[in-house]
C-alpha cells in the first residue's frame, strides 16, 4: 500500500516541475524564439502573430 501511495505523490508532484518549462510559449522563427515568449503580447514578426495570436495582424500594416 506504501508503495503505491508512494508512486501516486511522484505522478502527483512531478506535473509541477514541468509547469515551469515554457515550451507553448516560444515563437516560430528565430527572432520570435530569442524573445522568449514576448512575441505573443507584442509580435515583431508576422510569423509570430500567425502562430499564436492571429488577432494581432491588425497591428500590422499592409507590408508582409
């Protein structure tokens, strides 16, 4: 019974060391990935607005 109380707490706990990884949050190209994540508040690139926040090509213009 120890046993598996013991191995539910590891399945248990161990989501909360990979909460912190932050892999969704990088941009697709490599100026949207050295951002860190910032390109989906403030895309710079087009790329980054299509991959994850496509509202935000109206803050674009008309140059792609």
């Amino acid at each position: 019974m120890k046993k598996k109380l013991l191995q539910f707490c590891l399945c248990m706990f161990s989501t909360f060391a990979f909460s912190q990884a932050g892999h969704i949050m990088q941009g697709i190209g490599a100026f949207n990935m050295s951002m860190g994540g910032a390109s989906t508040g403030q895309p710079l690139e087009i790329s980054g607005a299509l991959q994850w926040n496509p509202a935000s090509i109206s803050a674009f213009n008309d140059k792609i």
